[in-house]
C-alpha cells in the first residue's frame, strides 16, 4: 500500500513537535517509494536550504533503499559510482544521517529526510515522525 497525503502530515507534525521540544527548527520533507515529493513542512526559524537538504537526503534514501546513515558509507566507499547515480536523479542526493526509509514490512513506502539541526538531531527528528505513523497503523 503506498504511502498516504494523511500519513506524511502525521509524520510531519510529530517530527515539528519533537523538533519544538528540542529547541529545533526543521524542515522535514516525505518521499514515495520512487523519490518524488509528497510532503514538506519547513517550520518557521528553519534555514531556507533546509528545504532542499531534507528532500535531497529522503530521495538518496528512498532510491537506494538505505537510512542516511548506511548511504554515507556507499560514499564514502563507491565515490565515483555514488557520483554517478546521483546524476540521475532529479536533484543530486545527500548521503547523511537525517534520513530514514519509511516501511511496511518489507516493502519500502518512501522516506523521511529531515534538514536544519545536527545530523543526529535531524534523526532523531525523523524517527519521531516515523513512530508517530506506525502508532496510527
């Protein structure tokens, strides 16, 4: 089933909300299965590149099935082949902690790509989204 317009709100409200909590102003966008955008919430104070960040980094995850994390190290051990594959996409890819595929057992829906604090304040950003979807499921 793929992912909802009612789920990446739920997504995106409960990353703002943490984000609020920590002191943190983000930006969080959601990406389907094939990397296209179907949601983005820039919170105010957010950095205006944040927009851009966040989708980059949802899209990395989302085409090559991996967290931001687990996609640095493709990088950093397949630069040129990394280089390469991010020319194909729309907009070039950012592998970094901040971006987490969104599942549904096996299947991959999309992915979370959170933009505008420290890398793993963006995750932890994220990861609230995340959770507040499975808790709705």
């Amino acid at each position: 089933m793929p992912l909802t317009f009612d789920q990446t709100q739920t997504l995106i409200a409960a990353a703002h909300e943490h984000a609020r909590g920590a002191g943190l102003n983000v930006t969080v966008a959601v990406v389907d299965e094939g990397g296209l955008l179907k949601a983005l919430g820039r919170m105010d104070g957010a950095p205006p590149l944040s927009s851009q960040i966040a989708e980059a980094k949802a899209v990395g995850a989302a085409v090559w099935h991996r967290d931001g994390d687990q996609l640095a190290g493709v990088q950093d051990q397949r630069a040129a082949f990394f280089g390469q594959v991010s020319r194909l996409t729309r907009l070039p890819l950012i592998p970094a902690d901040g971006s987490v595929l969104i599942r549904e057992g096996d299947a991959i829906l999309g992915a979370v790509g959170v933009s505008g604090a420290k890398p793993e304040e963006d995750r932890e950003c994220a990861e609230a989204g995340l959770a507040a979807i499975r808790e709705n499921a």
